[in-house]
C-alpha cells in the first residue's frame, strides 16, 4: 500500500520538482539527458517513452499518437516547447527522432499483426490456398500432395484433412509465420520438422507453430516485446521483424523441446509455460535481442 502511495506522490508532484532542479543546474531538460545519457536501444528508447507519458505537456504527450509522417514536425515543436538549441545539441534531433520512429512504429506493427490476425482463412482465396501449398512444398519437396483434402497434412502437424481449421485461432497470421520461417529459414525449419516428427520427443509442427505465433501476438500486445523491439530495429519496426522474432520463437521452443525430453506430447501446456517464462525473463534483459542466429536467406 505505501508503495502505491509513494509512486502517486512522485509522479504526481515530486518528479516534477525534481526536473525542474535538475534543469537548473545541468540546463538541460529531462529528454536530452536521457538521449546523450543512454546508448541507442532499449534503455534509451523506454525511457524517453516514459518521459513523455508522464509530462504535463499536451504536445508531449500527443507525440506519442503521431504518424511518422508528422514525426520530423513533432520533434522540432518539442524542441521549441523545450528551448532546446541544434547548435548547443546538435545530436538531440536524430536521437529523438529514433525513439520516436520505435514508439510509434510499435503501436502500428500491433496494428498490422492485429489485421492479420483477424484476416480468416479462405479456400476461396487463390492468394491464401497458393501460400498453403507453398509451405508443403518447401517443408515437404520430395513428396507430393494427393490432393487438397488429405491426410498428408498431418505429415506437417495438422490436426485434420483440412488445415484451413486449424487457423481459426490467429487467422493468416498463423500461416504467413509459418511460411516466412520455412522460406528463409528451410533448413532449419525441417530441421525442427525432423524433431517434430521423432516417435518419442514428436509434437504437432503446424499446431504448436500456430501456438507460437499466439505467444508471439500476446507478448507484442502488452508491450513485452519493446525492449526486443527497441535493440533490435533502428527504426521503425515493421512486419518482417516481427516474423524474425516468430522465427526465433520456433527454433529456440524446438531445441527447449528436445533438450526438455517431455515424456509425452500431454505434457505440452505445462513446457509451453515453461518456454514462455524463459522468454519473459529475457526481456527483462534491456539489452535483449532475441534474433536468430543461424544463417537466413535474406
């Protein structure tokens, strides 16, 4: 209870004296300090992103809702807000404007995965049925598919004759993870299907990827994954990035997997927790940067 207490008094008056002092004798304000006072990254980029949900200042604030369009405009009405002279800080706009790209490039990637996501899977769409195809043929080359309704699909770990059910939980997200892994990565995506495949130490390839693209979407909406975000793109984080993270997410639960020994697929819930705490305690990390090491395509 006193810790609620003592956070609602410094947010609410105390840091605000606080900044104001420090201004007055470094002459800098809270924003410059944290931009020349951090590398570029995570902890720079959390930072002045508290910085400005927590300022009083309605311009402030409302850079945080901008397009990136409007970001070089934002800046420049911040540094005036702020009296922040180019020539005094000549450094201060680039850096800001980075964080700034990362911020709100964020809050559009969660947007776009969401659009996925909730795009269904249609047999009915030429686009949706030539990516399926696509992913048993670059998992499964040697080997032909009978037909569109089969059994061969439980092959790739699909539950049923039709894959399209097994995409009712993350819609297209589910499938285009699945693919990018498999396209840029293919060795080691069959790699991971070989694994899968094992009579004792097998799991459901497709199913347990689709189960990974939902632990993927969840970390992306409750910000779990800046920090990863922050380190590992300059910039504005976009859809291929986060399909990376989805890439690592496969690989790594595969060696966990293996290195585990579950003694039955039925234990499956309990070791996805597992590996999922295991990734949450990572980005804690802030320099963490949970990219895939081994060789990629592109």
């Amino acid at each position: 209870m006193f810790g609620y207490i003592w956070e609602y008094v410094y947010t609410s008056f105390l840091r605000y004296w606080l900044k104001w002092l420090i201004r007055q004798v470094t002459g800098t304000c809270e924003l410059q300090r944290i931009c020349s006072g951090h590398k570029p990254g995570a902890a720079r980029t959390t930072k002045a992103e508290y910085s400005l949900q927590s300022s009083k200042n309605k311009v402030l604030r409302g850079v945080l809702e901008t397009t990136k369009d409007s970001l070089e405009q934002c800046v420049d009405q911040i540094m005036k807000v702020k009296n922040i002279k180019p020539a005094k800080d000549p450094k201060f706009k680039e850096s800001l404007n980075i964080c700034l790209l990362q911020i709100t490039g964020y809050s559009s990637l969660y947007i776009s995965v969401e659009d996925l996501r909730k795009e269904v899977f249609s047999s009915d769409n030429p686009e949706h049925e030539a990516m399926l195809l696509k992913l048993w043929d670059l998992l499964m080359p040697t080997v032909k598919l009978e037909s569109r309704i089969t059994k061969q699909w439980g092959d790739i770990g699909f539950q049923g004759e039709d894959p399209k059910t097994d995409f009712r939980g993350m819609g297209l997200l589910g499938l285009i993870n699945l693919v990018f892994f498999s396209e840029n990565y293919t060795a080691e995506a069959r790699q991971v299907l070989s694994h899968a495949n094992h009579p004792k130490l097998g799991y459901s390839y497709a199913i347990v990827g689709i189960n990974l693209t939902e632990m993927a979407y969840s970390l992306l909406k409750s910000g779990a994954l800046k920090p990863h975000f922050y380190n590992a793109v300059q910039g504005t984080p976009e859809l291929q990035h986060f399909h990376q993270l989805y890439c690592y997410l496969a690989y790594e639960f595969d060696k966990f997997w293996v290195a585990e020994e579950p003694e039955s697929i039925m234990q499956f819930n309990q070791y996805r927790e597992k590996f999922h705490n295991i990734v949450r305690t990572h980005l804690q990390d802030p320099d963490v940067c949970l990219t895939l090491t081994v060789g990629s395509k592109n």
